[in-house]
C-alpha cells in the first residue's frame, strides 16, 4: 500500500465517523432531555460501566461528569460480578454503554440494577438488546458501519459523543460555571486562565491607601513606599473616592511647583476604575489593555464603594494568564 492509499483509509475512517455523528444528532430526542434531568438531580454518584471499547469511553463519560462538577465514576463490567456491584447504591444512576446490549458481562448488573431499582440508562444500539428492554431511560446509538467493516471505531465515536452532549447539558442545567469549573482544576495552564481576581489581588496593608485631605508631599512617600504605582484615596467613611497614579503626579509637578502642599483630592482622579473580585483575572488584564492602565480597584458587589484589593498588571502576568 502506497503512502497514497494511507491518506484515502484516513479520511474513510473519518467520512464514517462523520455519518455516525451526523445519525446520532438527527437522532437525539426526549430521552435524552430525561437522562439529563436525571443525572443533574442525583443525590449521590453517577456509574458508567462498559465492555471493552464501550468500557474505555464510560471511563472517559466518568471523567468529563465529574470535571463539570457530577461526582461519577467508571466500572470495570469484568470485576462488578466479583464484587464491584457492592460500589452501587440505590441513589445511584447507573449508564450501561453498549453496542450490542447483550454482552454477557453487563447481564448480572443490569439484574443487580432492577432488582434494586437503580435507575439504569442504557447506551446501546438494538432495540431488542436485554440491555435496550432493561434500561428505565433508553439513548438509542444509530446503527452505523465501522471501520473494516468490524473495528469498533464509527459506534465509539457516537457513544463518545453522546457523552460529551450529555455531560455539557448536565453542566448546563445545573448552571456550573466557569468559577465552579476553576475549583475543580487548579493546576496547569487551565487553572492559570481561570483564575479570578481574588485570587492575585494585592490585599490589606499592601494597598496604597490615603486619605482625601492628607498633603500631597506625605502621599508621595507612601507611593514610593507601597511600589505599585497608584493610591487610593478614601474619604472618613473608608469609601474610595479616586485614585492617584505616579504619571499624574509628575504631569501635575510640571504644572504646579507648590503642588506637594496640594491635598490629595485636589489632584485625584474621580470615579476610579473598579473590578468584581470574581471576574477572571484574564478578563482584568483585558480591561487594563484598552483601557491603558496597570492596576484596577477591586470591589466586593454587597459594597461597591469599598476597595478591597488591588490587582496589577505585573500579579496578572507573575501568574502566566496572558
């Protein structure tokens, strides 16, 4: 076979994978809305369990439910009838991921299941599978043709899919968000882009706070002192009422040679830029380059008006969120 012949077995596997997922969406219905439903209200932990190709797909389904905040877990088909079943509670769901729906391995937990009215879904392919009969919420796969005719490859890619439909719906219903989502993955480039601005504010005494009638020659040597750039100017009450950066103290010296015994409101910015302490750092760092700034004040909603923290350019960067 020439290096020709390769490329046209490439993209005939990928033309039938394509047809798989193309029945698949025309096929999706009202038990699909269901098995959602379902999944999302569960008080307890999702089990996915298949056998052989079917059982690796169920182990990825379980990492992407529990990713997007679904406690789940996989099964081994071989080992639940040596044991495992005792993993399954009567809370739990239970999704059989089958092409034929009649692999012997799968019988004794589809008994296990109805016995003791564990909500089964089945994923599977033939409507007159013990499987399909069996199953409380039936996802019906389209019957598709494999690779070589025999290779499980076209009807893994379905059941791949649906998967996938199922856990961003779940996700969906149960409005998991992006904050949620950070939570769950820390670590890595992922956890860096979802880190918020709470996460990397500078807080308490590292904030560059000064009152509104302190002199301008003693708020300078807190700008030097606190090394980032800005102040924030509070009246009494503690609430901001402006902010002082570095490049307005040199215009203003240049205008004004008495202007150390200015007060600080006198020369202050009004209505200084603020940010939610929830919003994603990477969303700040957004703002402060179309806006052409270095910092921004960060509040807290419950009090608009009080600073809380200071985010800056240089934390956002330290932290690789680009």
């Amino acid at each position: 076979m020439n290096k020709k012949r390769f490329i046209l077995t490439a993209q005939d596997v990928i033309n039938l994978e394509i047809k798989a997922l193309q029945k698949l969406k025309n096929n999706i219905n009202n038990s699909f809305n269901k098995a959602v439903i379902q999944i999302a209200k569960c008080q307890s932990k999702v089990i996915l369990c298949g056998v052989g190709k079917s059982g690796l797909i169920a182990s990825k389904i379980a990492a992407t439910l529990a990713s997007v905040g679904t406690p789940s877990f996989s099964l081994s088909a071989s080992e639940a009838s040596h044991g495992d079943l005792g993993m399954i509670s009567k809370k739990d769901i239970l999704i059989l991921i089958s092409n034929s729906g009649e692999t012997r391995e799968l019988k004794n937990i589809i008994q296990f299941a109805n016995r003791n009215k564990i909500l089964l879904i089945g994923i599977v392919s033939k409507k007159e599978s013990i499987l399909y009969k069996a199953s409380d919420i039936k996802l019906l796969i389209p019957n598709v043709k494999e690779a070589a005719g025999i290779v499980p490859t076209a009807s893994t890619t379905a059941q791949l899919a649906l998967g996938d439909a199922l856990s961003i719906a779940t996700m969906k219903y149960k409005k998991f968000d992006k904050l949620d989502f950070k939570k769950l993955h820390p670590a890595g480039s992922l956890g860096a882009q979802l880190k918020t601005v709470e996460d990397i504010m500078i807080t308490g005494n590292k904030i560059p706070f000064v009152n509104e009638n302190m002199r301008t020659q003693n708020a300078l040597r807190i700008l030097s002192n606190k090394s980032l750039g800005i102040l924030v100017v509070r009246n009494k009450n503690k609430k901001t009422i402006g902010i002082i950066t570095d490049g307005q103290v040199r215009r203003v010296s240049q205008k004004n040679e008495n202007f150390q015994s200015l007060k600080v409101k006198e020369i202050m910015t009004k209505n200084p830029i603020f940010i939610d302490r929830n919003v994603l750092a990477a969303k700040a760092l957004s703002i402060m380059n179309n806006k052409k700034i270095t910092s921004l004040l960060v509040y807290n909603k419950k009090k608009p008006t009080v600073t809380i923290g200071v985010i800056h350019v240089h934390n956002i960067l330290l932290s690789n969120i680009t």
